[in-house]
DNA sequence: AAATATTTTAAACGAATGTTTAAAAACTAT
DNA sequence: ATAGTTTTTAAACATTCGTTTAAAATATTT
C-alpha cells in the first residue's frame, strides 16, 4: 500500500499553489510547476496524476480557506454588528495574507463554471443561512434597516476585496511599497466598517 | 497601399473580442477565434499579426470602454450628490451591457502588469484628479464626510462591480434567470446608492 | 546483504500551440 | 478580357504542451 505523504509532494502542491494563483490555470504550465518546485516535471503527474487534478486539489483547499473563515465568524453567537465588524476584520486578514485569492478564485470559477461550482455551493448555503436568518429577525425587530444578505455581503467583500484585487495596479499607478499599501488597506477597512454599520443601523452614528 | 477596412477583420475583432471576454488571454486559441468568427486561422495572423497584437488592441477597446463611460460624468459640471448617483447609474449600465470586462480586465492586468498597466496610467489620472478635488473642496465647506477618491472609488465600484464578477455563480447558485438576476442587480445598485451617499453625506437621511 | 518497493530521472511521446507559406480565389483596375 | 492587387485557403512549420515510459537511484523490508 502506498503512503503518501512526502516532502516531495508537499514541496510540488506548495509551488503549484503559488503559480496557479499568479498566472491562473490556463496560463500555468506543468513545466512552470515543476522549475517553481525546483523538482523533475515528471513528478508532477507521478503524484497528483494530471495538471487538472492537482489544480482541483488546490483549488478546493484555496476555497475552503477562503470560505471557511469567514463561515466560523458566521457561527458565533455574538451580536450583529460585532459580527458584521468580525466578518470584515477577518476577510481583511485573508487579504492581506493572500492578496490573489478572490481574482484567482473568480476567474478559476468564471472559466469553468460547471466543475468547480458545486465546490462553492455548499460553502454558500451555509454562509447565507445563518446571517440570513439573523438580519431577517433584527430587521423584524426595526432596529436594522431591512436588507438581504444577498446585498449585505457584497457591499462588504466588494468594497473591500476590490482594492484587494487590483493590488499590483493600485501599487505601480500610485508609486507604492507594501507598507504604504498596508496602511492604505487598513484605512479602506475602517472606512468599509463604518460604511456598512451606518447603512445598516440607520439610527447611530 | 493597403486600405484595412473589410468586414473579414471586424468580424475577427468582434470574435476574438467575445472569447477573450470569457475564456481570456491564456485560455484563447488561435483557433477558438477562427472558429468563432468563422474563418480561416490564416487570417487572425494576415489582418493583425499576432494573436498578442490583436490581444492589445482588444484590450486597449475594453479598457477605453470600462474608463471613458464613468471619466466624461467626472467632467460634468454637476454636484457631488447627482454625479455619485451619475457614476454608480452608468456603471450599472455597462455592467449590464459586459458583465465580463471588470474581471477581464483585472485578470489581464493581474497577469501581464509591465504591458497593460501604461494603457491604464492616463485614465487612472483623469479618473481621479478631478473627483479628488471636487471631494475635498466640499470637505473644507464640511458638507460632506472626508473621503479620498482612493477610497471613494472601491466603495462604489467594488460593491457594485462584485455581483456582476460572480454574475455566472450567483445566477446558477440561486437558480435565476437573465430577468431575475436584473431584478436583483438593479435593488443592488439602489442600495449602493443609498449606502455610499449616506455615507459620504452624514446629514441627509 | 539481498530482495523488494518506492522515488526520481532523462528522454521521448503524440497532440496542440502560434505562426508562416505558397498557391488559389476574388476583386480592381486598365 | 487582361494584368495586377488583395483576400482567402489548405497545408505545413517549429515549438511547446501535458503526459508517459523505462531505467536509474534511493529507501524499505526481509
């Protein structure tokens, strides 16, 4: 029986990560996997069987880590707004650690729609109900203005994640380093706080 | 002397165009446009050179089309409130018309950043300048939040744009059709409205 | 130490890639 | 109609693609 857990191919699925998340799928080749892994191109294909596999391998671990964060926020049982707060606190985080990661997702999901889908839709479900269920009771409550987590978390990820996106763009146009950069984020996020929260809870400040 | 105008290479240009929109540079064949515009293969390489040369010009189409729309309502003489409300409409529009071309367009920059960022640099400036002085002369009168346009801008377009990013996803996911997916879009773009100028206009509800 | 299993390698595979060629077809002008 | 120009075509080009092979190197077990 084989026992697969070498150095080998950890050091391949790492470095495949990082390419595919720089040139996409379509653009990455199994040679550019194996010079980044430092390793014989054959390998590639002895451990993970075709360029597509390793791809979906990766694929569903970058979406489980951009998903999953987010869904144990959603879980806790806090308050609204402190969760809306924890929700982008926690997404700006992801960001700054994996600036690539929603393009890469979007456009991975964009080119082929009909695979990767059904991995994005039970992550879905369960990030919608919850929060779903949580401003639909406050809302009956009148103290939230009455708005579906279908509007809710794209003002969030979009305001926020979009900066995010067009990262190196933002960078060379503006003559930025990466602290410069950080601080600019940082702001945008309190900005995206304040800008969600106030919409949301229309009586205070 | 050669006269370029024939239907032949608008017919490639158009093709190319719409499979570059979906499947991007590094995912289109020379073939796929060929088949698309149903011609000979032949031809792409007769009336543009290259399969990167018609890419630029593409591209440099789309990216005019994404920054001429919002930069000439920046160049109206209008007030803050009705020009935000302006931008955010018009938008909406494209969107509408390409849901493609801002994930295009970021991917394309994302991948090859030397080449496309100069086309991008002069509508960045243009976009900016104006709205960046029009957004501090109003702070200094205090009737609007102290905003920058940087981050201004990613409000807007980011949670406006992010829907029409995941437009595929969010379509099969919820199960909508080209109707309702425009029902939903166009609440959205409401909400943005009121999210963003609540926001930058503390007094008014 | 010998035998077996696993990992790594260099080389090659056929298929697909962007591009070019040279001739045929279509068009324009004389 | 004829000559000259432009457009279109089928075929092939060299290169790169993902993948496979079979042997060498390494590790593991007996």
């Amino acid at each position: 029986m084989k026992c697969i857990n070498s150095s080998s191919e950890e050091k391949i699925k790492e470095a495949a990560k990082s390419v595919f998340l720089k040139k996409g799928f379509a653009g990455t080749t199994a040679r550019d996997i194996a010079d980044a892994a430092g390793m014989n191109i054959a390998l590639t294909n002895y451990y993970f069987r075709s360029k597509e596999r390793l791809f979906v391998e990766i694929f569903q671990d970058l979406l489980a880590l951009y998903c999953t964060s987010t869904l144990h926020i959603l879980d806790q049982p806090i308050g609204l707004r402190e969760k809306i707060i924890a929700i982008i606190e926690e997404d700006y985080r992801l960001m700054k650690q994996e600036p690539s990661l929603v393009l890469f997702i979007m456009t991975e999901i964009h080119r082929d729609c009909e695979k990767l889908l059904p991995e994005m839709s039970r992550y879905k479900e369960a990030m919608t109900k919850k929060l779903a269920e949580q401003l639909r009771e406050e809302a009956s409550h009148g103290t939230i203005r009455a708005l579906g987590v279908e509007h809710l978390l794209p003002m969030i990820l979009g305001s926020l994640q979009f900066i995010f996106m067009s990262k190196n763009m933002h960078m060379k146009l503006h003559g930025l380093n990466e602290a410069q950069f950080e601080e600019y984020t940082e702001k945008h996020k309190n900005h995206v706080i304040e800008l969600v929260t106030n919409y949301l809870f229309p009586s205070s400040s």
